[in-house]
C-alpha cells in the first residue's frame, strides 16, 4: 500500500530522466512529453543553462528568508516589471497561493473604498486552484464538491460573455474587481473573441474594478508573448503567474500596476519561502534562456504549424468538433469523453492530457523543434483516430 495521500490518480509510469521533450522511465522506454508537467516545463528537461543556474545558486544560498532584502527577488521583479508593465510583484511558491494574494488583494482594495462584502467576478469553467479560496473562484462544482462552506464574495457569470459581466455591474454595487483566465486551460483550451479583455478593461475603468489575469498557465512565453494579454491592447491592473515561471522549482509571483501596486502594507501579506534565492534564480534563467533563444516567436509559429497539422490530418473526422488555442496551449475538441485516451497514448510512447472530459489537451515544451512537433501531430492524430474507431 501506498504511503502517499490518494489525491491523484496517476498513470502508471515513472520516469528516471529527461532531456527536451524526451523523458525516460526506468526501463529505458522513451516518451515523448506532449504534457511538460501541465505547463512547467516550458525549456524542456534538464536544460544545461537552467541547471546550471540553478546548480551554481544551491552552491552559494538557497534560503535566508522575507526578513532580509534577497537580491535576486529584486533582479525578478524588476525583470517581470519590465517585460509586462507591471509596477511590482509579490512572489509565492504556486499559482493558488499567487491568485489567493490577487483575492486578498482585491479584498483590501475594496475595503479601502468602503465596500463593505467586497465581491470578484469570476468566470465558469474557470480554474484558479486547490485553496479554500482559490477553488470557490473555481467554476467546477468537482473541485468544490465536498469543501462547502465555500467562501462567500464571489458572483460567476459565464466565460466571454460581456453581456453578463455589464448585468452584473448594473445590479451589484460591492463588485471590486474581475479575476480570469485570458485563456482558459483547465476548462478545455478555451479561445474567447479577440476584444474580450479589452471589454473587460473598459468595464472595470467605468466602475473603477481591478482587472485580474490569471496567467498561472498560459502566462511566460506559452501562447507566444511573454504574457497571453500582450496579444491585445488591455493592460491588467493584477496578473498572476506561476506554473511555467521557475521551469519546475516551484515560483508564483502576483503582480500589480498603478493604485493596485500600493494596496498591501507591510504585514498583509507573507511566504516563507516566496521569492527564495533558488526560485528567483530558476525564474531569471527561464525568462533569459527564452529571450536568448527566441521562444516567444517560435512558440506562436510552431502552434499555428501544429493546429494547420491536426487541421489536415483530422479533416473529414466529425467526431473531432474543434481544434483551437494559443501558442503552444492546444486543444483538440471532440464529440464525447476521452478520458481513457491518456493511458492508451502513454502506451504508445506518449504523454498527453484530457481535460474538460472530452478535449485533449497538448502543452509542449517551447523548446519543441519541427521535427518533433510534427512527430506529435501523427501520433496523436493516430491515436485519436484509433480511439474514435474502437481500436
Ligand atoms: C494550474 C493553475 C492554477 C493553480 O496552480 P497551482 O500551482 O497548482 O496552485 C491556477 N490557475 C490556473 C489558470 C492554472 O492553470
């Protein structure tokens, strides 16, 4: 019997090592990582330059603590300040523990204005984490159900609707700020319309609400800008970030502009181990490496390749309903539930996701060459193929 918790259920594989998109387990068969930890490993494994950074940094100080002044902290901030036009950051070991700080955030802000049940709007088929907070943000009722009381001060509306987002303006007076995902990931690869965040920004101006990006997982280079909102003209006055930041040692950071950037004081909010010297310097070199190598490109061109690939390779198929995404945050719609389509993959040699139920969802390194992305086309077209005729 296992000693560890039952949380997850995992697949049954273990894997011993890894290099770019490859990963060994311990019988020596190679995988190709279609999965990159759900968004972590954005450089691939074992990267000589981040091991290196890391390796070198764990020689000289992993840990001294938020009661002194730690300078690669500051070297981050500075660095995701000036790639996002964010004023500051506050840095933590998770996406949760990053969007728990954006809530507390807007709670403190709203309070600063006299409102006295301060309220986010959050989106459904939203994912924002395991904390009590985080997950009564979440709009899946399997990520709730059995945690009730969840916490009260959040009003859901459906995800790119403008419309409901304005009802609730017009109706509800204790709203102080809109918390969602410029890209949905957990809830299925979700694209909204181009102009979505732009009128969210303009709602949020009018009644003088903080716009709050999760970017836990489409954020640092995965949709092929640093931050998926670059994409449009809306700035956030929050972002979060977590997942892909430190390549796997564990790093969120939750960043604010403008009155945002004043709202916590001393004492409001902490983490022991939020912005240590090894996380700090594992996020400087993953932001370094994608700069040098020109990931933020060549993530968004070999996306557009991947989805005209499945395009081609899946036309004709009417079980397949939609192939969409950003970068390289890809998912493949189908017609009815999928979840047995990981095992089957995996014994192929493959490692990707389902999520939603029916939409396989692919998060491959950006360090992913041509050759290998076109590889993952014809093995998961394959398998999807397979899988809709009951082979
Ligand atoms: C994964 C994820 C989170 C939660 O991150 P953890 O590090 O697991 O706490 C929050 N928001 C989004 C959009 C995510 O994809």
């Amino acid at each position: 019997m296992s000693h560890v918790m039952n949380t997850y259920k995992r697949l049954p594989v273990s894997f011993e090592h890894g290099e770019g998109v490859w990963l060994w387990d311990g019988a020596g068969r190679r995988y190709l990582d279609a999965v990159s930890g759900v968004a972590v490993n954005g450089l691939g494994h074992a990267h000589p330059e981040l091991v290196k950074a890391i390796s070198e940094q764990a020689g000289r100080l992993i840990h001294t603590s938020n009661l002194y002044e730690v300078a690669k902290q500051e070297a981050l901030a500075d660095r995701l300040c000036a790639l996002s036009g964010m004023d500051n950051a506050f840095f933590c070991n998770s996406g949760a523990e990053a969007n728990e700080a954006a809530i507390k955030l807007a709670r403190l802000h709203g309070h600063g204005r006299g409102i006295e049940v301060p309220t986010i709007v959050v989106m459904e088929k939203s994912f924002h984490g395991r904390t009590m907070a985080t997950l009564s943000a979440t709009g899946n009722r399997k990520v709730q159900a059995g945690f009730e009381p969840l916490l009260s001060g959040f009003a859901r509306v459906p995800y790119d609707d403008i419309p409901a987002v304005e009802q609730v303006a017009a109706h509800n007076k204790s709203i102080v700020a809109v918390l969602v995902e410029p890209y949905q990931g957990e809830g299925g690869v979700q694209v909204p319309e181009a102009n979505y965040l732009i009128e969210l920004r303009r709602i949020c101006d009018q009644h003088g609400w903080l716009l709050m990006l999760d970017e836990v997982q489409c954020g640092t280079g995965r949709s092929g800008k640093w931050f998926a909102f670059q994409h449009g003209d809306a700035v956030p006055d929050v972002m979060t970030l977590a997942k892909g930041l430190g390549s796997g040692v564990p790093i969120g950071a939750c960043l604010a502009r403008g009155a945002a950037a004043e709202v916590f004081k001393a004492g409001n909010h902490g983490s022991t181990f939020g912005g240590n010297p090894l996380a700090c310097s594992a996020a400087l070199a993953t932001l370094a490496i994608i700069e040098k190598e020109g990931l933020l490109a060549h993530a968004g061109k070999l996306g557009e390749r991947i989805k005209a690939g499945f395009a081609e390779k899946l036309s004709g198929i009417q079980e397949v309903a939609q192939i969409r995404g950003q970068g390289l945050m890809i998912g493949i719609e189908l017609d009815r539930p999928c979840l047995e389509l990981p095992l089957m993959a995996l014994e192929r040699g493959l490692l990707i996701n389902v999520t939603a139920d029916k939409v396989v969802r692919l998060l491959p390194a950006l360090v992913m060459n041509e050759a290998e992305a076109q590889q993952m086309v014809d093995e998961v077209s394959a398998l999807i193929i397979d899988f809709l005729r009951g082979n």
